[in-house]
C-alpha cells in the first residue's frame, strides 16, 4: 500500500475541516481529491505530507506509521499550488535544493547534485532554463520546474496541491497530458488535489470525492460517473455532458439517451447545439 | 519609514505623460525646489560653510581634538552595539510576526513601535529610573559597582532602544507578503529549522535586512536626545559626536561645532549613499515577478 | 566578514566595559559643575594636577561634567559618580543632600559658606549703549527689551530675577508690594525666555535679539571676547552677590577611597593660584591680597545677599519660584 490514511479528523476552531477520513492509495496509483472548495481536500493532502497533523487518525507511507514524523522525515515530494518556489534562487538550485540540505554523509557529491538535476530538468523538458530564476519562467514552466524539484529528492509518494490552477486554459491541457504521460512511464504512488471534475475523471485512475470534510465516493472514473453514491457526488458531476457513442468510419455517432430527449424537450427537426468547453475522449 | 520597504518591492507602473498645463507643473516644481532648497540644501551648505571658515587647518583641528575623537569613537562604539543588537532582534521579531499568528502578536507590534512614538527624552529617563542611583535597580548596581547610566553602557543602551524599530519595521511587511509556502517547501524537502531559516527565509528579506540597518545606524550615531539623558556630559568619556557639537556650541566655539557637525552630516550622506545603491540593487536582482500572482496568493489564502 | 564584525564588536564590549565598570582607583575625579564654569575649570584642573603631582608625586586626571545646575545636581543624585560637585547655587547642592549623598552641614566645611569665588549680575549691551542704559531703573523705560532665561529652569535666571528684586527693595521707600511691581514690569520687557543661561546669551549676541542681557559678570566678559568692539558692560549701582557653591560629594567619595585628593581639590580653590585663576576668568576673588590684584578688572558695585534680604535659598525657591509662586503670579507670557 502507498498511502493509508485512517480515521483522521482535523478541526480549525469549530470548523471541522475533516471528519473520521479514511482512504487508501495503491503502490503506482494515481488518485484525485475531487471536491468544491472548503471539503477538505487540501488539508488531508497537507495531513499526508506532515505539513498539518490531525486531531485524530494516523496516516501509513509505504506501510509505516508516519503519523509522528514531520513533513522533513516523510520522503514525499509536494508540489504547492502556487509552486513555492525559492524566489532568490536559479532554476537549478532550486532543483538541487533538496539534495543540498542532505545530513553530510547522505549527501551526494556536487557532481552527482549536478547530474541529477541536468536529468530532472531534462525530465521536464527545462535543462536550458537551468540558470533562471523562477520569476523569469512562465507558468507551465514554474509548475514543471516545482516538480522536477519534489522528484529530486526521489520521494515515495507524490502530493499535489491543485497543481493546474493557476495556468491558462491551454497550458493546463498540455501539461495535464504530458503529466499523466509521466505517471506513466513512472509509476510514482501520486495523488493530486482539484476542484475540476473533467482534470479529475480525465487524469486520475481513482477519485476520491470529498465534501464537508467526508469521503462522499471513492472509485474509477467510470464509477463515480456511472453510479454517484450520493445526491452531492450526482450533482457535483452532473454538469459534465457525456455523450455514449460509436466511431464509425472516422466519426463518432452519438446517441442521445430518451431521457435527455424528453428533458430537452426534442421534438423532430430540431437542432441539437453542444457547447462545451472541450470535448475530450477515452 | 516603514513603507520604504515595499515601495522597494513594486513595480514601477509604465511612465505616462502629464495632462496637467504647463503653468501648474511649472508652479508645483518651482515650490518643490525652493522648499528643497531652503530647508535641505541650504542648512546642510551652511554646516559646511562654518565648519571651513576658519580655514583647513582649523578644520582639521577641530576634529582631531582628543575630546572630539573620544565623541566620535563613542558615537562608533554606540552603533555598533545597538546595530548588531537591532539586526538579531529585528530579524527574530520579523520572523515571528511575520510568519505566524500567535496570542500577543499585536501587542508585540506595538511594542516595536514604542520607541518611536515616546520622546527620547522619556526614553534616556526610563533608563534613569531603571539604572539610576533611586531607580528600581540602583541599590543593587551600586551595591556591586556596576555602572549603567552616566556611562558607556547607558549610552548603548538608550542607543538600542532608540533605534530598536527599523530592522524589524522593514521586514515584517516582506516576511508577511512572501507567506509561508517557501519555507513549508523547504520542510518537505527535508531541510531542518535552520537549514530553512539561513537558506530560504533570510535570503527572501536580506534586502530589507539591509536597508533596516542602514536607517538604524544612521539613528544610532545621530541620537541627541536620549543619549543626552543618560550620558552625564564627562568630557572626553561619555559625549557622543551630537552631544560634543552642542558643548562646543555652548562654549562659543562655532566653527569647531559646525566641523564636528559636518562629520554627521557626512556620515548622513555616505548613508544616503548606501541606501540609495541598496535600494537600486534591491530592485535590479529582485523584481518580484508578476504581481498578478502575488495577489492571488493573498486572495486565495484568505479564502 | 562576520568573522571580523565579531570581533569588532568584542573589541568595543571590551571597551565599554573598561569605560563603564572599571572603578576609579583614586586616580580619577570627577567634578560635575554647571555651564559657564568650563573655562575656569579647565585652567584650574591643569594647574591642581600639576600642583599634586608636585605634592604627592601622584598623577591624578580630573574629568569634567557640564550642563544645566539644576539638571547636573539630578544627574549625581540619579547615579552620575560626582566626587565634588561646583554648582551655581546651594539650593542644587541642598538637593544633592537632602538624597543623603553629601551630609547636611556642607555649607559649614569650607570658608566662605564653601563659595570659592563669587559673581554677581551685570548688564551686557551694545556698543556706545544706545538705550542709555545706566542701572536698573532704566531697563523698564519703554522700548528697552531685555535679554533673561526663564528662572524656572535656569540658575542664573533666578539670581537675575532676584538682583532686580533686591534692588526695588532698597530704594528708599522700597516695599515689598514696590519690588513686585517692578520686577513685574521688568519682565514685561522680555520678549523671549531661554531655558539656559548659555541659550540667552546666544540669543543676545548671536542672533543681536534685545538691547540689554542680564548675565552673570564673568559670561559678558566672554560674550564681550567673542564679539569684540560690539558690546559694552554696564555695572549697575546694586547687585545680587552670587556664591556658586562646591562640596565633595561624602557618599562617593567614601566608596571610591577619594577623600583626600578630592578634598584637597576644592580646597585649592581657596589658595593664592586657585583664587588667581578664578580671578582671570573674571570670577569675584575671596582671598583679599588676589582681589585688590584684580581690583581694577572688577566694578565697584554695592552687593546684597540672598541670607540677607531673602532668608536663603530654601526659602527664596519657596517664595518666587515654585509652582504658583510669585514669578508665576507676576509672568504671563505673550504679554
């Protein structure tokens, strides 16, 4: 098991920001916390990290009990959502900066620092940024080089903090497929945070959705979207449009569900109009 | 004065042409200059003027006279008890206001700022009825001959506390609006409290360390009031530069005043100096980056 | 770098320490006096110092204090190491014992109520004394403004307020209801008040503010070398005898082994040298053979006490000086 979270609770004053959460996160896989702002998402990926700690509950990496370490002895790489990155420092010694604050003896030598950042940045397609700093950078390329930088450390466990929020539309796209290409070819027990249902359903092999501080539904994809175990999951997800289809020929021929016939109150010669933001497939 | 700091750290907004006609730029300009002017300019010639009127070798003299020499070693002395002081407690204080929220957070800001609002005058005579013979300590001091007022450690004492503010003033603001997420990064990657501290946090306000000093040096070794409390007036011993211009003053001896004032002043502009290249550099190597970011930072923390 | 800046900042704690706690081996004293006596005292230690080492073959240093009587005798009450203290009245000296710093009968342990020297108060003003300005009388003619700190928080003032007083009374006929009246109007004429001798003499000579400066006689000597040709000094036919007092400070003294040397310090006041050095700096002379030396550098003028006209400064500082005392009944400013 990757990660085990059980039975945490967290209160900020009154506000109980998690209640009795429990989930659990196979080696490799990778899981979205899905939910509307305030449901507690980003605090229990920051319980996981050691970054808060809960009232109650323990959290397990890698199947040890991790509940009282701090966030510098848990090995898992967390990339913030605004990136956090060392704004004083190039693009390279913010890569290296995990490697350099090592304990001596497990320290690596300068010139392995330097050969594993050269490939990190390479990784993220960044090597001829290296002498940057992160304010010089665009968006896409801080969020790539915020990663390169939590992989550095070679951590267990990724955690991401709504890592496509702050990038434009496109940007977002592009960097949703190239990370899921990453995962991929990886394997890195990851779970990521988000507000959007299309970058959860689209990206995660799991979703976790949360609100009010619960677990509403935890499941694939095609699970929550199926069969929504609760009226919140059903409405939260309701706005995404699917269309079940077939290709044919090079075009896909969408059917159109009876219900949503009578719904949109169809009659014959009408024409149907979709606007969707993108249309995207699997 | 604890504005400087982030006027330091904003963008200079695209110039525009003004709109205003020509006779109101004139006019405003013109007042601007003859203020300058009279109450800047003018001042600070005269200072000079005094100090060389009696020739050079006067000059000279003057501010290689034992008494002068001890006041400037003094004044030294003074700052650099009270700026080093100031840098440590500056930087601890920054650090804690401006990272954390903790019970008795606003008292402490407020604290900060006391010296700043009391007189200095009040200042030195809280050290008087602190240290002095009837004060809460005396007994016990004269008891074990320690001397606190009337002496060097009176002297740097009142010079810390007057000077107390700017360090710490100039950097809570910047350790406020570069939150705590870098530092939060630092702990994930595995660096320890200090590793995070001298790494991460100090590197971010070392701009604003440095402009703080500057200001509490130039407080340090200008302080008149104060010092003048609690210093006793033995010549050759326990007066500072600002107080032997005014014994000297007081002894008809004005061009010997105005040479030891013009020391001052010099030590003002050479501070003007280096602020001025601080705040230059402070811009060139650490323009913030786009402040559409920062301020969503602020939004979304607050939300 | 920061290296180096610790250990400049060691250096300097060490300094500070050695400066600020080393006690004084009976090597050092330390006279705190008031404002107009730096030229004196600093004549006069170079001459003590050279006369002990001929005596004892000891060196001896003599640091200095000046400022404010008022202000000096607070500073030695609040801690500041006094071994004698030389100040412009005995009432300051009375606060310095009344803190149990010097014992009570001060007054009595040297000659002369322990007032080495004397001054009064004379008129400094300008050149050929265009305002015809002779005694007292004419300083209340109208259009005369005169020149005198603020006798609540100046030493000097107070002997001023008080020689003007003194002379009313004496006027044949002179009442205490005629004193106050005169004085009343004297102050009428003041169009500034400085806080300090030292300040009202700048406003008279530097800034040329006024027509007459009341001021002790030995500053318009020095007001008169520092603006030579531009200033005369009118002795008026009465005056105030001003007797600025010293006594060794017992409490300090005691604790830092320095009786002896600091008694004899003030006791040299009193010898041929002392006198002839308090002389030069145009202090009024005890010793009879130094003054009829000096006779021709000092005015003849009829001089009154305090003890005799004002039953002493206890009582004076209670009568015209306090709050809501005489000087407050008769002065309102902007008038």
């Amino acid at each position: 098991m990757g990660i085990e979270v059980r039975g945490v609770t967290k209160r900020f004053g009154s506000f109980v920001a998690l209640d009795d959460v429990s989930l659990q996160v196979a080696s490799g896989e990778l899981v979205a916390l899905l939910g509307p702002s305030g449901s507690g998402k980003t605090t229990l990926l920051r319980i996981i990290a050691g970054l808060d700690h809960g009232d109650a509950g323990s959290v397990l990496l890698a199947g040890e009990d991790a509940t009282a370490r701090s966030a510098r002895d848990r090995g898992v790489g967390f990339v913030f959502q605004h990136y956090a990155l060392f704004r004083h420092m190039t693009v390279f010694e913010n890569v290296a900066f995990g490697l350099r604050v090592r304990p001596r003896a497990m320290r690596p030598s300068d010139a392995d620092i330097t050969r594993r950042v050269t490939e990190l940045l390479e990784l993220v397609q960044l090597d001829y940024l290296g002498a940057r700093r992160p304010t010089e950078l665009s968006g896409g390329q801080r969020q790539r080089v915020a990663l390169a930088r939590a992989l550095a450390v070679e951590p267990k466990v990724l955690l991401l903090d709504e890592p496509f929020g702050a990038l434009d539309a496109k940007v977002r796209l592009e960097l949703r497929q190239w990370l899921r290409r990453l995962h991929d070819e990886i394997h890195l027990t990851s779970v990521f945070v988000t507000h959007d249902q299309e970058e959860a359903l689209e990206l995660a092999d799991r979703v976790a959705i949360m609100n009010h501080g619960r677990i509403e539904q935890d499941g694939s994809p095609d699970a929550v979207m199926e069969q929504p175990a609760t009226p919140f999951v059903a409405a939260f997800l309701g706005s995404v449009n699917i269309f079940h289809g077939r290709l044919e020929g090079g075009a896909i021929r969408v059917e159109l569900a009876a219900s949503e016939i009578e719904r949109m109150n169809l009659k014959a010669g009408d024409t149907l109009y979709v606007k969707p933001r993108k249309v995207a497939g699997r | 004065m604890a504005g400087n700091a982030s006027r330091l750290r904003t963008h200079r907004p695209p110039r525009r042409r003004l709109t205003e006609p020509a006779a109101v730029r004139w006019t405003l300009t013109a007042i601007a200059l003859v203020f300058v002017g009279l109450f800047l300019v003018l001042p600070l010639a005269s200072v000079f003027i005094e100090a060389f009127s009696r020739g050079l070798g006067a000059y000279r003299s003057a501010i290689t006279e034992p008494d002068a020499l001890a006041a400037l070693r003094l004044t030294f002395t003074a700052a650099a008890f009270a700026v080093p002081a100031n840098l440590v407690f500056g930087v601890c204080a920054g650090w804690a206001i401006g990272k954390f929220r903790f019970r008795g957070r606003g008292l402490l800001i407020t604290l900060i700022d006391l010296p700043f609002a009391v007189s200095p005058v009040i200042s030195g005579m809280v050290f008087v009825l602190l240290f002095g013979r009837q004060g809460v300590l005396g007994p016990w001091m004269v008891e074990h001959d320690l001397r606190v007022v009337f002496a060097v450690p009176g002297i740097i004492l009142a010079t810390i506390f007057v000077s107390f503010p700017f360090v710490a003033r100039e950097i809570i603001p910047i350790m406020e609006a570069t939150g705590t997420e870098e530092e939060e990064a630092a702990r994930v990657l595995g660096a320890g409290g200090l590793q995070t501290f001298f790494r991460v946090t100090l590197p971010n306000v070392k701009w604003g360390v440095l402009y703080g000093v500057i200001l509490a040096n130039a407080r340090a070794m200008g302080e008149f009031g104060a010092v003048s409390v609690v210093s006793g007036h033995i010549r050759g011993e326990t007066n500072t530069l600002p107080l032997h211009v005014e014994i000297l003053y007081n002894e008809y001896n004005f061009q010997a005043a105005f040479a030891v004032a013009s020391l001052l002043a010099l030590l003002a502009l050479v501070t003007l100096v280096i602020k001025t290249i601080v705040e230059r550099r402070a811009a060139i190597t650490e323009s913030p980056g786009d402040p559409v970011e920062s301020s969503e930072w602020v939004s979304k923390s607050a939300a | 770098m920061i290296y180096h800046r610790f250990r400049t900042a060691a250096v300097a704690f060490g300094l500070a320490l050695s400066l600020g706690l080393a006690p004084a081996h009976g090597q050092a004293l330390l006279n705190v006096s008031y404002d107009p006596t730096r030229e004196l005292y600093q004549d006069f230690n170079a001459a003590f110092i050279k006369y002990w080492q001929a005596k004892t073959g000891k060196t001896v240093a003599i640091r200095q204090s000046h400022g404010g009587s008022g202000g000096q005798g607070r500073a030695v009450i609040d801690g500041l190491d006094a071994d004698v203290v030389t100040l412009a009245l005995a009432y300051d000296v009375d606060a310095v014992a009344q803190s149990g710093l010097i014992r009570a009968d001060w007054q009595k342990r040297l000659p002369e109520n322990s007032s080495p020297y004397t001054s009064t108060i004379v008129f400094l003003v300008r050149k050929d004394n265009p305002k015809a300005i002779k005694d007292w009388g004419d300083l209340v003619k109208p259009g005369v403004q005169i020149i005198t700190p603020n006798p609540k928080t100046s030493g000097g003032a107070r002997w001023n307020y008080l020689a003007a007083w003194g002379y009313a009374l004496k006027q044949p006929g002179g009442t205490e209801a005629k004193a106050r009246a005169f004085v009343a109007e004297l102050f009428k004429h003041v169009p500034v008040l400085d806080s300090g001798a030292r300040g009202s003499t700048t406003t008279f000579v530097q800034r040329g503010l006024g027509d007459v400066l009341l001021a002790w006689e030995n500053e318009a000597y020095l007001a008169l070398d520092e603006a030579p040709g531009k200033l005369e000094i009118v002795v008026p036919s009465l005056s105030i005898l001003a007797e600025p007092p010293v006594a060794v400070v017992d409490r300090v003294v005691d604790k830092k082994g320095t009786r002896e040397i600091a008694e004899a310090y003030l006791q040299y006041l009193y010898s041929p040298e002392g006198q002839e050095i308090a002389a030069r700096r145009h202090y009024r002379p005890r010793d009879p053979k130094v003054a009829a030396k000096y006779a021709s550098t000092f005015a003849k003028v009829n001089l009154f006490t305090i003890d005799e006209l004002f039953g002493g400064w206890q009582k004076a500082q209670k009568t015209h000086f306090a709050d809501g005392g005489l000087f407050d009944q008769i002065y309102t400013p902007g008038r």
